[in-house]
C-alpha cells in the first residue's frame, strides 16, 4: 500500500495541474479572441456581443488590461453571485437542480468526515494490529478499520457510524427530494405558457380506412373528452430532412463564393464538381451553386408534398392539444380506449426535447426492443473485454504478420514496430471507453424512447451499471467482468460481500489517486474546455466563411446528463463506503465536490447551453442511485465485519438495508408522483388564472404549429436558419437537438426577463 | 422410491375415499332436511322454498324416492349444463374467473401430457442407467429423466420439450388473459348502475380549521374537477356497531321468549340475568327483554347523534360521487394536490367490498406498517418452527412435569400418558397451519388495504410464498426452513438450481401422494360440506328460536380467494416443474384439475354466496403466479441437466426465463391495464347511454346512502334485519362483510334478471 509520502507526491501532482488548469483558463478566458468560446452562454441570450469588432487589432486578440489578471480566480465568486432563482430562469431548472446534485454531496458528506475523523480516527489508531503484524503499513492504513485487531469491541464503534450516517444520509435525502419535488413544482407553476402543459403525445392511433389519421384524433377526442383543440400529425420526414440539410450546404458555399467574389471582383470563383470539390469539371462556383440551389429548392418543394399528402409518410401518432391543462393532465394521466396497446397517450415533450425518429414505433416492438437491448447491455457490461482483447491481439506485432504479411517491410521498421508494441494494444480499449457513452447511447434510441430527456435518462442508468461494474467492483476484484460474473456465480450468498468488504479496505489508496486524477485534474480540464477551444479556433481559421459560420464554430456544448451524473454517483458510492472503513478519502471526495460544484456553476453560467428543459426529472434516478450506493455500503460492511470475528455484532447491520429500502419506498410514493403525474389542482389554478388575463387569446393559432417536425417550420421563415440549426445539430448523433432553443418554440429558459428586448435584436442581425 | 404397486394402492385408497365422499354428498343431498346445506344459494337468490314446509314428517326428513338414488352423479351434468354468461348472471365475474383457473389448468396440461408421454416416456423408458445401477426402482423412475444416462444425447429431448410446454404454457396464459380482460371490460360495459361507477375513495383530506370535512372536500372538487355530485364522510363509528349488535341479539331473544309463551300461554318464562343466564336473579324473561332492547335503542339512538356530530368521530376520508362515470374515472386515476400524500383518489370499491377500519390510516404509517409486515411475514415464514418446536418441548411428558409438577397424578395414568405422548406434539403444527390463512389475513388487515377483495387478493399472495417455501421446497429438500435459507445463503448462485433440481426428481412419488390426499379426496370432501353439515344440525336442534336464526344458520360460505387460489398454484408449480422430469405425475394433476372444476363449478351454482364483486381483479395475481412456477421450472430443470454432464446443452435453456420474463412484461403492459385503469371511452360510452335512456334519473338520490357506514343503513329499516346480518357477519374475522348481498346495496350478482319477482317476495316475507 501507498505510504502517506506517495499520496501526498501524487496530490502534490494533481493539485498542481489542476492548478496549471484553472491559471491557463484564467488567462485564455480573458482573451478576446476565445470570448466565444468561454462565453457561448451569453452570445446565444444575446447578452454579449463580438469584443472583436471594436478595438484596434492587437486589443482584438490579447487582453492587454494587466489589471484582469491579478484576480485571475475572480470567476469562482462570480459563478457564485448569481442566486439560484436567477439560475433557473438563466439556464433553466435542470441545470439548477443539476448543481444542486453536488451540493448534496457536501450536505452529506461535510459532517461524516467531521464525525468519522472525531470518532473512528481515534478508534483506529489506538490500535496495533498493524505494529504487531509486522506488515508495513502507512498513516492512511493505521486510521483505517483494517487497524482494528479481530473479535474488538470497537466494531460497536463502526457499527453505530453506520447507523449514524445512514440516518444522516437519508435525512438529507429526504430535505433535498422535498425541495427539488418543490422546486419543480413551482417552476411548472410560474413557468410561462408553454405548448407541452396543453399538448399530450397520443401513440398508436388505430388505422381507420375511411379517415385520415388527424381526422380519426380529431373525432376520438371530440367524442372521449372535454375540450379538445386541435392535433398534429407527424410526419417521416427523413427524406426531407435530407434535401433540406443539403440545400442549405449548399446555399453556405453559394454565400462563400459571393463573399469572395466582392472582395476580389477581378476574378470569379472557379470549383470542381465531384468529391469534395477535389477532381471532376472546373465550374463557375457561383452560377453552379445557384443553380444547386435552386434545383434542391425544387425538390423540396415536391418532396414536401409528398410527404404533406402521401398517407404512407403519416405515422399512427398526433400531438393532441386542448383548451385547458386541465384537459391535457387528465388526457395524458388516463386511459383513452379499451385496448391498452392503442391511443396511448403520454404527456408530450417540450416541441425541443421530442426525438422524433422514435414517435411510430408499436407497442409490441417496444417489448421486443427493450428484451433485445436489456440482452446486449448484459454482454456488453460483462463481456466488453473479450472483443477488445482479440482485437488487441490482431493489434500486436503477431497479429499483422498473420493477418497481412504485406506489411511485414513496414513493421518491421523499429519505430513502427515500438510504437504497435507500446501504443496499439491499449487504444483498443481507449477507443471503446471514449464512444461508450454514444453506443449507449445508440441502446437507449433503439429502446425507443421518445423524448431526449428519456434518452439521456436511461443512457446515464445504463453508463452507471457500466461503470459500478467495471470500473468499482472492476477495480476492487482485480479482474475482468466476465470473471467477477463467473466468481460470483459459483459463490454462495453469503461469501459475496465478505469478498467486497475484505477487498474494499485494500483499495483505498487506488480510489484517492482515482479522485485526484478524475475527480480534481478532470475537472478542472473541464473549465479549460481545451477541444472546444482548439476546435473554434481551427474552424475560426480555416471554415468560416460568413458571419453564420463562425455562429456555428461556437459550440456551447451542455450538460451531459449522460455521463455526468453517472461520474458523480461514482463518488458518493466511494463516500459512502469508505466513510466507515477508511475515512481518509473523505477530504478528497469532499473536494471533488466543492471543485466541481464552482466549475459546473461556471460553466453552466457561461457556457453551456440547455438543450431541453425537463423540469428536473431526473431527480427521482439520482435518488434512487444514492439510495443503492447506501444500501451497497451497508452491505459490503456487513460482509467486512463478519470476516473480523464481529459476527456477533454484525447481525444489528442488517436492519440497515431494510430500513434504507424502506425509506426509499416511503420517499418514492412522497415525492415521486411530483415527477411523473401532474396535480389537477395546479392545471385548474393556471387555467382559471390565464382565463382571468387573457380571456381573448388564441390558443389554437398558439399551438397550431408547435409541434410542427422541425423541416415543415422552415416554410414560414424566409431564411431558413432555423432550420439549418435544427438539421444541422441532427447529425451530432449523441446530442440531436443542439441549439433549439434558438428556434421558434417558446421556452422559459431562452428568454431571460430583462434581455428579451436584446434576444431579438440579436435575432434580427 | 415406491414402486408403482405403491402408488397403485395409494391411488385405491384415495379414489374410494373420494368416492365414499361424492357418493355420501349424494345422498345426503336429496335428503329435504339437508336442503338449506347443499342449496343455500337458491335460497339466498330466493328460488328455491323450504322442502320442510310441505308434505308429511317422514316424507319432511328422508328422500323416500329411490329413483333419485340411481342418478346420484347427476349433479355432475347439471353443474356443467349452466352457461357461463348465465353463471356470470347467477354467481358474478369473480367465481366464473375462478372457475376458468381451473379450466386453464387443463388447457396447459391435457397437451403438455399427451406430448410427453409421447415423447419423453419413450425416451426415458429405453435407457437402461438404472438397470445397470444396481439400485433398486420402479416403473415411475425408469420413464423419469433419472433413466438417461450421464452426458446422453438424449436430453435434447428434455430441452425441447421444455421449449414447447413454455410456448404452450405462454400461449394459453396469453388467450387466457386476453379473454378475462376482455370478460372484465364486457362486465363492466353491461354492468348495471352500480355506486361504485360513479364513486371515488378520497383518503387523507387534509384538516381544515374553518370548515367539516364533507365541506372541504365539497369545495375542493367543485373547483378542480367537473361534474362533482355528492360526497360521504366515513364514520369511525366502532362503537355504534357494538351496541348495535348487542340489541339485536336482545330482540332475538325476545322474539324466542314470545315464541315460547305463545305456544305455552300457561307459563311465562323465566331468566337468570346474569352469565349467559345460569346464574343471577330470576326474572321475568319477556319483560326483561323488552326493558333492555328499549335501553339499547335509546343508547344507540345517542350513540348515533353523537358519531353524527362529534367531529373527532369523523375521519378525514369521504367517497365522494360524480354525476358521470367518466368523471369518476378521471378523478380516480389523477392526482389532486401537489402534495401526493394528500387527496389522495381511488377507485371506490363496491360497497360491500369496503373494509370500513382500515379507511383512515393516514399515509405514512402505511409505510411503516407495511415494512413491520415484511418482516414479520419474512420470520414466519422461515422461522415459524421454532415457537412450535418450543410449543412441543413443552407438551411433552417431560415438559408438563417441569412446568406444572402438580399434574403429574393426572399425567402418570398410561392412556393420558400415551395420548400426550402421541397426539399432544403433532397438535401444535395442526394447529398452526389451519389458523395460518387466518394469521396471514390479520397481517393484510394490518398492512391497511381498504377492502375485502384487496385483502384476500395479499392474504393470497402471501399464503403462496408461505406454501412454496413450506410445502413445496421444504419437502424438495428436507429440513425447515430456516435449515434451508441458511443452506441457500451459504451455497453459491449457481448450486441453488443444481440442489433443487437433484433434488427434484425424487420427490415426485411423494408429490403423487399428495396430489391424491389433498388433491383428490380433499375436494371431494369440500362438496360433502361436513362441517356446515354437522354445523347446521346442531344449531337447528339447539339454537333455532325463530325462522330468522334458521336463515342464519345456513351458512353458505364462498370461494376463500386466499386459501383456494395458492392451493390450485401448487398444483400449476407441481405440472409444470415435473412435466420435463417426471411425466408420471401429469395425469394425477390433470385428475385434480377436472375433479376440482367440477365440485366448485357445483358449488359455486348451488352453495357458496358471493360476498363481493371484485369484477376479477385478482387474474394479474394468478397470471404471475403461473409465470412464477414457469420460470422456476426451467431454472430447476437447467440446475438439474448441469448435473447430467449435459452442460453443452444447458445454455440453451437460459433462453427460456429471459424469454418468459419478457413475455410477462408483455402482457403487463398490454392486459395488466383492463384490471388498474378504466378506459374513458368506454366511461363516456355508458354515460352517453344512460344519459339518453334515463335522462330524468335522480343520482343524487341513488349515489346519496350507498356508502354509508353499514350501522347508520339500518335507520331507514323498521326492522333491522340488514343491519344485524352485516353486523353479524362482522365477527367472522376472515369473511367480514359476509351475505352483505342481503343488505340494501345493488350488486348485479344478487338479482339474476328473471328471478327479481321472486326474490323480491322473499324479501317481504
């Protein structure tokens, strides 16, 4: 084991390059030139405007004001000024609730390590197993259980710290579940008309011969409830999308080339035609594009009818609007008809969070989908190793002589030949861990979710199970999945946790060097955002061509709930069971924490730009994640004290997890409803108070268009910049709705109170 | 092993018995004096007179017509001739469900059977393993998979079979399903006008300083939902009922005394007044009585304001009434307040179907008193030897001497001697296991489900864990059950299914025995109806005072969901897990399936009355029950092939429970629905009807009593008939609201459309 001398070298370490970090961002942040990219947040409200179009040249590019880098660490209490109820209509309340997660680290773990180092240091250290045994050891094992000689007295000591934090644990849940299922309350309370509180997603229309499929809603709706509005079909309009993405490439060339030719006029701008631009005819650009364009006006046009009045592009499902939120909780919360697999209704997604290819997927296939992926995830989590491991070996130096014995001259060459030898082999699994989020990703859209907020839901449960499994009980059972799996398997019930418990002492020192490197260095990388930084700035040089461009090099990024929250739920399983057992990585959780809680608040304030705004739904996994890092915490204990001739008080441990479960169960039915149903009482209230105001809106001409599939949107703006963003940001597979909210859908979120005036002044550049 | 002359005999024994038994019922049955015991039902629905009232004494008490002596099995027929939509009509949904359970046992195994006797006995049979053994075996074991040798080729057999009886078993399970959902919605769309459409249970009304709580809950669903109508507060009016109760049976025996002195005006009759009149002062017995049922009314006419009026008296839980189905419906499956643990809405259960005590246990102790019974029933069920083991020690010979030395004169004489030493251990257990189902409903009681069909619905469910540990397993492998959890807890994952499967195969000789005793001759025994046989002549010959004790005497009884529905599982769980191994035992089920159809298909016609109309929401239980047994099957049966060195072949079958399970889920999402939810349409559809049928129906009028409390129903009856029933009945701990059919409250059940004249003139008589 690690002396206390190495941890401290290798915090020394860490800290020093998160330092290294924080000072770099300091410095680059306060450039003109990167104002896009540490500023994204406030360009996209239209807070902000181009530092780079006043000054001269050089105040252009360098800050030259020597006064902003003496408070180069002035961004930590300006990330935390803003109040929270600003935040939330800032950056909407996902991302409020989001930061709250780490603050929920530090309510729980500030006082257990306070109790843990007043109680059990001592405890641990009066001892002298460790001297006696004549191990070497270290400071950090000498405070740790492992210190505590069998068959103590002081287990009681362990035991009751259990109890203790467990009850704090679940305390601080309890206040943190009340105030977000407030919070999120509140917010749907105050939050402003929005086409999601009227609109319910119904699934499975029934084909009807005689009727269209907007006829056949229209009249079930008009019959089975009170005040139906209006409803909209969706489309596929994969096609179109399609034509669209490709008209608007080229129309981004058509400007490129006009830009050029007004600045040069002498000479008009030639291109070749085929694979790139690269080879084929040489070509008058501008006339070409032109003509581009206008044949793929052309056949969007036509393609747009198609899909407008061919049955078969209709898919059996509407989003159904009505006159009162009264209405649509009701219709969303009940069920329509006899058949439970038809007119499936579900509350309807913000217009910007809906995933539209996964709207007409049946009933039945969402079984199979779900059995299919439930399968696969089981082998990728237990199994991933062996693929990765024969590639591995086709990888080696033996494994290309077999595979192409061409290559033989070029491996051959020593540098080629070290650098497959030390480099190749362990790319495989880098590779695999970079795209995992994406391939679970992938899972979670062929499970067949319809929203993004669903999506990245169940791709952060699925990257949790992941990583609990590969990288937690991965590094305490040295071992691949497959082989953990197989050890357990042929393990009775009862020796499972006490191989846990006894290993999990051990690993300490691996889990402090975890934290420093993932938790403090990782984090601080973050606020660099050094890929976005070097991507804007390649971009800003070599493909920007027009002032939308550079609009578009500026990639906000956000949130990833995916596999963020996963990352953090790492770390309260690590607090939760080292707490009693080595209380020695408490600090160095508690300042991941603190650290990333300041970064994120930053970067959420700045940065990042909210995609969709679910109201903070998530909460109910979190909870349920914390609350299976306590009860596993309370299990591995409870298999580490039965191996220390303890057993006689390991019997009072196993209250805990029933207790900790039972908690769980009273909190899902308190407080999870808040997240799932929607009190008539509340729909009542806003209906009868908008009724008072605004007695004469128009509702219908307010939703008529809202859930309108982002290409058909396009039709009533000139420019079809909206469009463009919506289609461009489909490619990006891992974050489909990039940027909506810069659409026309409404959202509290995009709109902050004071700066509206603003926003459309920026709209109209 | 016991050879098949074993069985054979056994077999002999157990068919004479069932014989003796069904030929005993027919004789007995067409004694006139036996009628109220064999037909209680035709007189409960008023068709059927007293055979007693006419024609001479001989002919009064002996069927003297040996012609209907030749046809004593023509009650099998007759059972069968009588429709099931008639049935529905006579008996409710919920017997003729029950009956289908039956029914669906052939279903699965008549083919599954045939099948493997077909193919597997064949398979078996010409392997000669146990020949060459040495040991000793029977005809049963050589057409058992204990005949194929190690590692043979063979038991691909096995593990197709295994694969056809679950698509089989799937199959079935899912028609069947299909067709009580469809059953459940048909009922409920033909139903008649009945309370409970129109009601919804609100608990948890929160307390209101200004205002009663019908007013608040009057104001809160005026303004948050549409077409409120009427509301019922709930009484806690314990106290009431207990006076209630008391006078009438002081009335009762006024009525005997006047009787008496009717028949003899020469003498009045005297009473002792005190215990049970056997001691105290003599007095004159018309007199007295009628001085005490004055006392009483008085004290209940003051009881009755004072729960009418006193608020503490009123529980903050009201039923509360729409003018259309439809409302009711939304309100039932919505939430109301933003506090989820308040308002909380459900359906209302019919009103003889309310368990009246458990209406007011607020949220939270809900949780709690849910956890108590997991724990409670966990111990039970594992440790509930040891108290009776410590009950034995005691009712030894030894332990009476040590406990109470005083006895030993009494205990030193041989024949009490030999009867404590033989009778007295065994006692404990008997006992034990007949007031299990009791012991099982109190916990339901406790855990607070608010009626009668919920409770037996989770009595059942819990007598079903308590069997498969108890009977099933504990008789797989030997020993209590606690032996076996701490077996199970020291044995690894995948040594589980290889013990119990091994384990498996040899039992099926004891399990034929036990499908012949219990399966055989026990239903046979319930047509006997011995004990309500027995029951009801003595309290003819030593309690009937007047007609109406008479009518009390006849006790019907009705299908025990919860001792009936785990029983027929067992038998599901034995066909299923043995049809791979041990064919042999198939037949015998397949005699218990039809032999059990049979019986409580007549019995259900002639005998038992329905207390409730629960509409059959107990199938989703029975359907994951069956899933259960399925998925056990296949896991014993893949522990048990691990054993044969059939290990290629084994991973073939760890397809099957991830395919069951998923098949489950399937269904859960698509049928689970009909029995939880009620679709809106189908709401709005009756509504519509009615609406035009009736338009001038006062609802009110009819919603304004149907859920009052039973002891309030009785002021509007000059005699108290009604309420005496149901308060009667309230004793009876396991069937509290029996005959509640009597009672004032609508049940589609209790008038079968062409017999409501006559029921009627039963009424009045």
């Amino acid at each position: 084991m690690a002396t206390l001398a190495d941890i401290g070298v290798a915090a020394a370490l860490n800290i020093l390059s998160a330092l290294i970090f924080l000072l770099a961002f300091a410095i680059l942040r306060l450039q003109p030139l990167n104002d896009r990219v540490y500023f994204p947040k406030w360009y996209l409200v239209g807070l902000r405007n181009d530092p780079l179009k006043s000054g001269g040249f050089v105040k252009k590019v360098v800050n030259l004001d020597w006064k902003a880098y003496i408070r180069f660490l002035n961004w930590v209490p300006a990330a935390l000024k803003m109040p929270e109820l600003e935040l939330i209509d800032h950056a909407g309340l996902d991302s409020a609730v989001y930061l709250r997660i780490y603050l929920l680290g530090l309510k729980i773990f500030i006082p257990i390590t306070l109790l843990a180092f007043a109680v059990l240091a001592p405890v641990n250290w009066t001892n002298k197993t460790l001297k006696k045994s004549g191990l070497t050891y270290s400071a950090i094992d000498k405070i740790s259980i492992s210190n505590v000689p069998l068959g103590s007295e002081r287990f009681w000591a362990h035991i009751l710290m259990a109890y203790v934090s467990t009850v704090w644990t679940c305390y601080v849940l309890q206040k943190e579940y009340a105030k977000v299922a407030d919070m999120r309350l509140q917010f749907l309370a105050s939050a402003e008309r929005r086409p999601d509180q009227f609109t319910v997603l119904v699934r499975n229309v029934p084909p009807d011969t005689d009727e269209s499929v907007s006829e056949s809603v229209e009249h079930f709706f008009l019959v089975n409830t009170d005040h139906y509005l209006t409803n909209q079909v969706v489309y596929n309009a994969n096609k179109l999308a399609k034509l669209v993405k490709e008209k608007n490439s080229k129309q981004n060339w058509l400007d490129y080339y006009n830009l050029k030719y007004s600045r040069n006029k002498s000479k008009r701008p030639m291109m070749k035609t085929r694979f790139l631009g690269l080879c084929g005819e040489k070509v008058d650009a501008i006339n070409h594009q032109t003509a581009e364009v206008e044949r793929l006006s052309k056949e969007i046009a036509a393609e747009r009818e198609r899909v407008k009045n061919d049955p078969k592009s209709i898919m059996p499902v509407a989003f159904v609007s009505f006159k009162t939120r009264w209405a649509a909780a009701i219709c969303a919360q009940t069920q329509q008809s006899r058949n439970p697999t038809l007119w499936l209704t579900d509350w309807a997604p913000e217009p910007r969070d809906v995933y539209w290819k996964n709207l007409a997927i049946p009933y039945v296939y969402l079984t199979v989908r779900r059995l299919i992926i439930g399968v696969a995830f089981f082998f990728l989590t237990f199994f991933f190793m062996i693929p990765i491991t024969f590639v591995q070996t086709l990888a080696s130096i033996e494994g290309i002589r077999k595979i192409a014995p061409f290559l033989k001259v070029i491996i051959d060459i020593s540098f080629v030949k070290s650098f497959i030898q030390g480099f190749l082999p362990g790319i495989a699994l880098k590779i695999f861990l970079i795209v995992l989020p994406r391939i679970l990703m992938l899972m979670s859209k062929f499970e067949g979710w319809g929203s993004i907020s669903a999506l990245e839901r169940k791709a952060a449960s699925k990257y949790y199970i992941f990583n609990f499994v590969n990288v937690f009980l991965g590094s305490i059972i040295a071992g691949a999945a497959f082989d953990q799996l197989n050890t357990f398997i042929h393990q009775s019930a009862n020796e499972i946790p006490k191989t846990i418990g006894v290993a999990i002492p051990m690993k300490a020192t691996f889990f402090i060097t975890y934290t420093m490197v993932d938790g403090w260095a990782g984090i601080a990388g973050e606020i660099l955002r050094l890929k976005p930084l070097i991507l804007f700035h390649l971009k800003n040089f070599f493909l920007v061509k027009t002032e939308r461009d550079r609009e578009k090099a500026m990639d906000a990024g956000s949130l990833n709930f995916n596999t963020g929250e996963p990352q953090i739920q790492l770390y309260f399983l690590l607090g939760l069971v080292y707490a009693i057992v080595t209380p020695f990585l408490l600090p160095f959780i508690l300042v991941f924490f603190a650290l990333a809680y300041f970064v994120f608040r930053h970067q959420i304030i700045n940065v990042y730009h909210q995609e969709y705004e679910s109201g903070a739904a998530f909460w109910p996994d979190v909870h349920g994640r914390i609350i299976f890092a306590l009860v596993f915490s309370q299990i591995s204990l409870l298999g580490l004290l039965s191996t220390k001739r303890a057993a006689q008080s390991a019997p009072f441990l196993i209250a805990l997890p029933v207790l900790t479960l039972s908690f769980h169960y009273f909190c899902k039915g308190r407080y999870e409803p808040a997240f799932t149903r929607y009190p008539l009482q509340e729909a009542k209230r806003k209906d009868t108070i908008e009724q008072a105001k605004e007695s004469k809106l128009n509702l219908k001409y307010y939703l008529q268009k809202a859930y309108l599939h982002p290409v058909f949107r396009g039709d009533d703006v000139d420019d079809n910049e909206d469009v463009n963003d919506k289609l461009e940001s489909n490619d990006v597979e891992l974050i489909p709705m990039k940027r909506h909210s810069r659409g026309s859908t409404p959202g509290p979120s995009r709109i902050s109170g004071a700066s509206q005036e603003e926003m459309l002044q920026h709209q109209e550049e």
